[in-house]
C-alpha cells in the first residue's frame, strides 16, 4: 500500500475532528483532509484541490509554533452558530485544541523530526494519532543526511529508536508503507518534557556525519506491520468514542496500549 493510501485510511479510520500537516510540497496528502486543518511549510507549491477550511502556513514548523495561539484556526470565532457550520465546536474560541490526528513530514533531517513531535505533542493527547512519514529507508545512501539521490528520506528514522528509549510510555507502531514506510504513534502525553530536556543530549548522539549507520530492522521491514492490518484494527472504535466523549488516558489509555502491543507483536 503507498503512503497516500495509508494515510486516507487512518483519516476514515480515527475519523479525526481535525488535522494538522507539516509539510505540504503540493498538497496531495491534504486532499484526503475534511475537517479544519493547518498546513505548515515555508515553500508549499499546492497543485491539488482541496477540499477542507484549511490554513496554509507559510513558515517552518519551529516559527510557526513559536506563534501565539497557533492552532486558532482550529479554534474557530466567538460566534457559536457559525463555528457549528463550520464543523468546529460551537464553543472552540474559548476551549483548548486538542489535535486529532498530525503528520510530520516536513524536513528530512533527525533533528527537525524530533522538534516537530515535541511541538505537536504539545496539542495532543492519549488518544492522538501521529505519523512521521520516510521512516524506513531503502538503503544507506537514501538515509544520508547530505542528500545525494532523487529519493531521499534524510536520517528521521532514527526518531524510532529514540521515541523507543527515551518515551517507553508510548506505543510506535512500524507501517510497511510504499516507498519508505511510516511510523504512527500513539499515546502522547502533552505534559511529558523529556525530550525537550534531554533534546541537546540526543543531539550530540545521534546527528552524525555520513555514511549513517541503519540498522538492519529499518532496512530489511523486519518489525513493520502491513499498512492494512493497522487501518482495519478493532481498536478504532473504541478509541473515537473514549476520544469523543473526553475520556481520560487514566481511564482508557492501558486498554489501547494493551491492543497496539497486541498487534504490533502480532506483526
């Protein structure tokens, strides 16, 4: 299954309430979007039409969460009846956002990976779902920092080894996605700090210089779950509705988590 396809699927899957983006190019990912969305990237070029009241940043992800209030497009106006029309909550201007679902697929650089799931962690919680996009590289030359080749997905599959070590709270999943493979995640915990704290130690670890060294389990799939297994799972379900009725991650998040293990040792 190709990343497109992928990601209409976990649209109809977490029937997300909203949607977030960074990294348009031409906007083909935003066209599966229905519902208030943000679009962030400092040189979008959208061909495609779309089909959503969606907000297109022109900035990079670090300006553009630098922002005040940056998800206020989300939020909607003071006017109860048009936000209503608008598919937001009549009250969203006065609530905090909480985002549905995100994709982060913006510069293919470990490190601005890294700092867009802290930026976007920040809005989301227990029952979000995340996607990093070019998680699995086909060969060492694809996954060279110094980009050389016409397919390119930089060093941001080493986001999977330290989301693993340094936030065991989470649960990543592997998707054997076509070209380069995705990694959605779940669990987020918005009050979590430890990455932001020990962002200049993983730093000075993990950004190296070329040639990268990837480790077989990225280059070979050997833990990747077929994109289909995923997107038909029977944990949707019960995910929207603990999500659309405020439950909180102490009274839903263990018997998710319980499910996600469940499929990923599955796989």
């Amino acid at each position: 299954m190709k990343r497109h396809e992928f990601l209409r699927g976990l649209h109809k899957a977490s029937a997300n309430r909203n949607y977030l983006e960074i990294g348009v190019n031409d906007g083909r990912s935003l066209t599966f979007s229905r519902v208030p969305s943000i679009a962030i990237d400092p040189a979008f070029k959208v061909v495609s039409e779309i089909r959503c009241d969606v907000h297109l940043a022109k900035a990079t992800s670090d300006d553009f969460f630098a922002r005040d209030n940056p998800l206020q497009h989300l939020k909607g106006g003071r006017h109860p009846l048009r936000n209503i029309v608008r598919n937001r909550s009549p009250f969203g201007y006065w609530q905090d956002v909480t985002l549905d679902l995100s994709f982060i697929d913006g510069m293919h650089l470990f490190e601005y990976a890294l700092r867009d799931f802290i930026n976007v962690e920040k809005y989301s919680d227990w029952a979000s779902v995340i996607v990093f996009d070019d998680m699995l590289p086909r060969n060492v030359d694809e996954a060279a920092r110094d980009r050389h080749t016409n397919a390119w997905t930089g060093d941001v599959y080493k986001v999977i080894e330290v989301l693993n070590r340094y936030r065991p709270d989470l649960v990543t999943v592997l998707v054997d996605t076509e070209p380069t493979g995705q990694l959605v995640v779940f669990g987020a915990d918005p009050s979590n700090t430890v990455l932001k704290d020990k962002y200049d130690e993983i730093i000075a670890e993990y950004v190296v210089p070329d040639p990268q060294k990837v480790p077989e389990t990225v280059l070979e799939r050997t833990v990747a779950i077929q994109p289909g297994t995923l997107i038909d799972a029977a944990f949707w379900k019960p995910l929207v509705n603990a999500r659309n009725r405020g439950s909180r991650r102490d009274r839903s998040w263990e018997r998710l988590r319980t499910s996600l293990k469940q499929l990923s040792d599955a796989g």
